[in-house]
C-alpha cells in the first residue's frame, strides 16, 4: 500500500484532479445518455448538449495560481460575488459551447437523414 501511494504522492495534483474531473463528467454525460434516449429525439439531443457545455467548457481561472477551470465553476463565483464581467465571460463561453453542439448536431441529423434516403432508395429500385 506504501508504494501505491509513493507512486500518486509523484504525480502532480492537478493532473489527477482533472483527471478525476474529466472521468467524472465522462460517466455523469454516459448516464444521462441512457436518460436522453427515452426522451423525444430533440429534446433528448439538446439536454445531452446543454449538460455537456455546462460540465466541459474550459476556462482560466484568476490569481495567482491560475489554470484551467470548468465555465460553470467561474460561473457560480461571478454570481457569487457579483462581478459582472466574470460572468458574462464564463456564461458566454457556455452559450458559445452549446451553440456550436446544437450546429454539430444539426449537420449530424442531415447527415443521417440524407444517409437513410439513400439506402431506402437502392431497397426500392430493383435490380
């Protein structure tokens, strides 16, 4: 047991706090997945990408020992303390985030959509 912690105690705390964050967030959006797909096919998609946004959309946090930070935590503190701009910038890097999944979505949707005429297409025309 000695050596398994001597090994952790080498590894720097950040790297295994985001780890442990990324992982986290990685199940957390996995079960909400098995959730999203019983709901009505955009309401499910749309939920899924606003709880992405709001769990992985990166951001600096301030002072003196400054590194990356979830928006949503930066969020929460502007609020907190009432500092405007801290939280326009955080909320708007989450809008940004889900803006561009809801537009990755849609390009998937026609994708799959355009997919699905096709191979409805050759099962219709004989050979």
């Amino acid at each position: 047991m000695n050596e398994f912690l001597s090994i952790l105690d080498s590894i720097p705390e950040d790297s295994i706090a985001i780890t442990v964050y990324l992982l986290g967030s990685i199940i957390i959006l996995w079960c909400w997945y098995a959730v999203a797909r019983l709901l009505p096919k955009p309401l499910g998609g749309i939920s899924w990408i606003i709880g992405f946004a709001i769990l992985l959309t990166p951001t600096v946090s301030e002072g003196n020992n400054a590194s990356i930070a979830p928006a949503f935590f930066g969020l929460l503190f502007g609020v907190l303390t009432k500092e405007q701009p801290l939280i326009w910038s955080n909320l708007s890097a989450i809008l940004f985030v889900t803006g561009l999944g809801m537009f990755v979505g849609y390009c998937w949707n026609r994708y799959m959509s355009e997919k699905a005429k096709l191979v409805i297409n050759k099962k219709s025309t004989p050979l």
